[in-house]
C-alpha cells in the first residue's frame, strides 16, 4: 500500500509523489477510515453487501451508501469537477427512474447439479523465467546475407517452368496427343501371315484315286493385309496364298505343283457406319480431349499465376510487416530509456518504467511472429517457384522488388463479364464437353440404323509345275483299245476310229515356283463376286440406351454450363466488388497512419511537458504500429485483388505477358 505524504516543496503533478499525481491511485476517504485506498473516481463504486452485488433498485433505494472523492483527492481532475457531478447527478437520475418503473423480480434458482464438475489442477501457477536470455532472431534454413532479388514477372516465369502442378498439366497435353496419335492407329493396316507344312495319307475309295493309298504333301503359306477405309467406313482386307503341292496319284500330270492366288474383298455399309461410326467417333473425341487438356493447362497456368501474385504480395506485407515491427521496438526502448531518465529525475513514477517494459516486451513477440510469418510466405511462394527440395533457392532470401502502388485497371462491369465470358477456359471446357456429348448422339444415333453393306472380290490365280512323264492308266488303255479297233478297221476295210480330241495343257504351266507367279500376275485366270449383306437386329435395345444416356447426359451438360455462368458472374462481381473496397480501405488507411503518426509525435509533447501519462504515450505508439500495418495490409490486398479480378476476367496470360506453350 503507498501512502500519501504531503511535501511542503513544489513538485510536478506528474513525479508520482503529490496527492493528485496519476501514478497513484485517488484516495477516497469515507467516514473514520480516511487512509482506505479504493477504487479510482472514474470507475462505478459498488460495494458488496453480504458476498452479494446490489441490484441497481436496491442502491437508487438507498442500499448501500455512496462515497465520492473530494476534488483535494481528485488532484488534477479539479478542472472538470463540475462536468463530473453532472455527469454522476445525470446517473443517479436515470437509475432512480429505471429501478421507480421496474419490480424487481426474483430470478429463477438453477437446479443444483448431482454431481459437480471436478476441474483439473493442471501446471498451476506456472511462471516461466523472465530472465532467460532472449534467443537470437534468426531464420531457420536461409542466410539472410545471401539475398536474391526477384520481381513478380521472374517469379511468374519460374513458377510456370517448375512449378509441378504445370509439369503435369504439362504432360497432360502430351498424354492426349499420344491418345490422339493412338485412336488414328485403327485405320493402320494389319498384316498378317502363316506357314506350314502338311503331309494327308488317305486310302482309295474310288477307282479315280490314282493310288491305292494316296499321299499328298503340300508347304502352304498365305498372308493378308487387312484395314479400315479412313473415309465411309468400308473394309478391306487382300488374301495372298502359295502352295508347293506333291502327290503320288497316278492321274496328276504336274507334280509337283505350285498353285498361287491373290484376292480383293472390300466391305462398304450402305446404311449404318457409312456417315459415322465408331473409329471416327474416337479420332473426333480424341482431338476434342487434346483441345480439353490445352484449356485446362492454360486454367491451371492461370491458378499458377494468381497464386504466385497472392504469395508474392503476401511476402512483400511480411518483410515490410517485419521492419515496422523492428521499428516499433527500436521506439518503444528508447520510449524505456526516456522513462528511466525521468524516474531519475523524479517527474515519474517507477511504475512508469515497467509499462514501457511491458510495451517493449510485447513489441520483442510481435517482432518475432513477424519473422515467423516472413519464414511461412517466403517458403510458400519458394514452393511454386523452386525446381525441386534441392534447389539452391530454399537457402537464400529472396527481395522483392516490384513496386505496390500498382495501377488500378479501369473496367466497367460490362467488359468485366464480356471478357470472362471470352476468355474463361471452364467455359471453353464446357464447349468441348458439349460437343464431345454431339459426337456421342451422333455415333449411337448411328447404331440404331440396319447394317446394309456391298460387298464385292476379285481374285487371279496361277499356277506351274513339273510334267509328268509317266503315262496316264486312263489315255493308256484307251490308246491301246483304239489302236486293236482301228486295226480290225484296216482288215475290214472301215475307217480308223479318229484320234478323240484331247485339253492340251498351256505351256506357261511348265515352270517352277516363279512361273505360277508369272501366270498370277499375267490376270489370266481371274473371278469376282458382287453382293449385299443385310443385318437387321429384332429390337435393337443397346443402341436406344446409349442414345438416351446421351441426350439426357447433352441436356446435364447445359444445365451446368449455365450454371457456371452463374457462378463466373458472382466472381466478377465480387473481384470488382473486392477492389473497390480494398481501395477505399487504403485511402482511409493512409490517413489512419498520418493521423496515428501526428498524435503519437503530439503525446511525446505533452508528456514531456507534464500534460500526458506514459499509459497514452504507450497506447498512441501501438496505434501507430497498428496503423502502418493496416495501411501496408490494405496495399497488398489491393494488389491481390488486381489479381484476383485478373482471373475472375481470365485474363491473367494477357496482362502478365505470358504465352503459354507446350514445351
């Protein structure tokens, strides 16, 4: 308890010692006990009666009797006495007649509990030690002597090139031209061949065997190519076969033989698949998808760009937030220092010293959050930008140097939104799905139709072989049985039986392997075909259900274009909305921080002339702290909300000179 001594010396109203000094508290005195220190003079004196407060009807009645200072103990509050007894006779009036209209009533008694809560005692009075030495103020991982400079353009240039959520949009791209060169692959031709040998031992069940047991051996090897038409939706495929053929008949006259043969067969639908069909289906979606994965790289290039503009603002307010900090603390120990000068002097009290500890104290742990979050923006933009966790830029400092008074673009509402519409690639992949979704009705619209198809063929053959010297068993008996006739003929005097005409065989079939290939390509013994293959499914229920889900799935697709519409509209109306407001904020900040910087210069003033207290110079130097923040906050969101509109409009690439390519 400080007790009060009157000094017949002159003493300042501020050195703490005289009666009226507001380091001390106001004395009130009450009855006998004059030396009872109480509440001070400004605050509500309710006394308790019995462990209980009085209700305000019960101290308008008069429960409980008031005391009030004397102006001899209200010291420098003399000047406003008579505002104060107004003011306190005003009181007294307004809660006579608040308690005179209301009945006091009895409020309801909460049921007691059965069983109490029972409430831990857990590290009680803990106090940690107020003099361990304060730790250094580092950056954990950076060297903060090896500084890199960067501007926002060489941070967005760095983002897009390793930024890993762009190496895989990146790749994305690159996937769907692989799909796209893929789906192409069903129009590519297959070629396909086998060789073999087989020997057939077959016993003779006719006299026109030629052997009582016949055995043929034959090397076959054939080959087809076989493909799609890339126009119309025909089919094609060509058969080649060759055949070395020997046999131990007794009737073959080439052997062995070489018979070989080429042949055409084309497919063409007159109905289903001539216009559209599934391969060309694919090639389409396929390209659409390429186009798909190029808006959505440029999409998320712009997400890239936006989140590289907000962290970098982010970190400019953070560094600039770190060095207010420092300077607030830089104040606030010379503000100590000043103090203690004047405690020695005697024109303040003691308890003015550890005030200004305390603002010194909490300005060491506003200073410290600061570096933390300094730490926080850097590693988060470092994280868009840095090629990988071994990247030599995770332990330097990087400097912005970008200038934040940018310039505020001037567009209406109307542009605004025109624009986005343009350029906002959600819209162009909503495009692309709906015309995916065509490409779909149109291919099962497609299958509902009947299968019609023309077919046509036309083969060559040939063939070559060794002759036969050996003679024929038929032509044999037969010469011999026309010779005895023609010469019982002769004896009877009747004509000779004439020589029966006889197939001669070409001359062009004596040869070998290459002479049947001869007589293949010469188109001397060719054949055709023409007709129609018609296939008519009963109840064609597949085709029906996938051209239903494919309209159903066209008029989804409008329902959420519309509805994405919607929401870009919201967001550019909110962008706008956003800047506006964030520029207002800034020029009530910027006057906010002038006007925080005049009092606290003013509050020095006056303390130093004895008119202030340590309590508002503390209370004005925080303000303004507080101030060069909110105005420096204000300035980062303004540009952050440039931003923002940048890519509520879609026009992030545009406006930060970014052409974006697919390396």
């Amino acid at each position: 308890m400080i007790e009060s001594k009157f000094l017949s010396a002159q003493t300042s109203p501020r050195s703490g010692l005289a009666e009226n000094s507001p380091a001390l508290q106001c004395w009130v005195l009450s009855g006998k006990n004059e030396d009872e220190p109480v509440k001070r003079a400004t605050e509500d004196l309710v006394r308790s009666v019995n462990g209980q407060r009085l209700s305000p009807a019960a101290r308008a009645q008069g429960g409980e009797k008031r005391f009030f200072p004397s102006d001899k103990s209200l010291g420098y509050f003399r000047s406003s006495a008579a505002r104060t007894m107004m003011l306190l006779t005003a009181s007294l009036f307004l809660t006579a007649t608040l308690a005179a209209g209301q009945t006091p009533s009895q409020s309801p008694t909460p049921a007691a509990s059965s069983q109490e809560i029972k409430v831990p005692s857990v590290v009680a009075d803990y106090r940690a030690d107020t003099k361990s030495p304060m730790p250094s103020l580092m950056r954990v991982g950076v060297d903060a002597n090896d500084q890199q400079p960067m501007s926002l353009r060489e941070a967005i240039a760095m983002a897009l090139q390793n930024n890993k959520d762009i190496e895989i949009a990146r790749d994305n791209v690159k996937i769907a031209e692989f799909d796209l060169l893929t789906v192409h692959g069903a129009y590519d031709p297959k070629l396909s061949a086998q060789n073999y040998f087989e020997r057939i031992k077959t016993p003779a069940t006719s006299v026109l065997s030629g052997a009582s047991k016949l055995e043929t051996d034959d090397v076959t090897a054939t080959a087809r190519i076989e493909g799609l038409a890339p126009k119309y939706g025909g089919s094609y495929h060509v058969d080649f076969s060759s055949i070395r053929l020997t046999s131990n008949s007794a009737f073959n006259v080439l052997n062995p033989s070489y018979p070989t043969a080429l042949t055409f067969t084309y497919a063409q639908p007159l109905v289903r698949g001539l216009r559209f069909d599934s391969p060309r289906r694919q090639i389409e979606v396929a390209k659409k998808n390429l186009s798909l994965t190029d808006a959505q790289f440029r999409q998320r290039a712009i997400e890239v760009i936006t989140n590289v503009q907000r962290s970098y603002w982010d970190l400019v307010f953070a560094l600039r937030n770190l060095q207010i900090q420092r300077d607030s603390l830089t104040d606030a120990r010379s503000q100590l220092e000043h103090n203690r000068r004047m405690v020695a002097e005697g024109s303040l009290a003691p308890i003015d010293v550890v005030a200004a500890e305390t603002q010194v104290a909490n300005f060491e742990q506003a200073e410290f959050i600061a570096l933390e979050d300094v730490n926080r923006t850097e590693n988060n933009l470092k994280n868009m930008i840095a090629e990988n966790q071994k990247s030599k830029l995770w332990d330097t400092a990087l400097i912005p140097t970008d200038q934040v008074d940018l310039t505020l673009p001037n567009v209406s509402l109307t542009d605004a939104m025109a624009g986005a519409m343009q350029n906002r690639q959600e819209l162009r992949q909503s495009d692309l799905a709906r015309e995916i979704n065509l490409l779909d009705q149109k291919l099962y619209r497609d299958q509902t139709k009947p299968e019609i198809d023309l077919v046509g063929s036309y083969g060559v053959t040939g063939n070559a072989g060794t002759q036969v010297t050996t003679t024929n068993p038929l032509s044999a008996s037969n010469d011999q049985l026309r010779a005895r006739v023609n010469d019982l003929s002769v004896l009877s005097g009747l004509q000779p039986l004439p020589v029966p005409p006889t197939a001669a065989i070409l001359p062009d079939l004596f040869g070998g392997y290459f002479q049947s290939l001869s007589n293949l390509g010469s188109n001397q013994f060719n054949n055709f075909r023409v007709g129609v293959s018609v296939s008519l499914p009963l109840h064609n229920r597949t085709a029906e259900g996938q051209l239903g889900h494919a309209l159903v799935a066209g008029k989804q697709i409008a329902t959420q274009r519309q509805q994405l519409e919607q929401l870009i509209q919201v967001e550019v109306r909110n962008a706008l909305q956003t800047m506006s407001t964030a520029e207002a904020r800034l020029r009530s900040a910027a006057v906010a921080r002038s006007t925080a910087e005049q009092q606290y210069a003013s509050e020095k003033r006056k303390l130093d002339a004895g008119q202030s207290t340590v309590f508002l110079v503390l209370e004005r130097q925080t303000a303004l702290a507080t101030a060069k923040g909110n105005e420096l906050r204000a300035q980062t969101d303004l540009n952050k909300a440039i931003a923002e509109l940048q890519r509520a409009t879609g026009n992030s690439l545009a406006a930060n000179n970014v052409t974006v390519g697919v390396r």
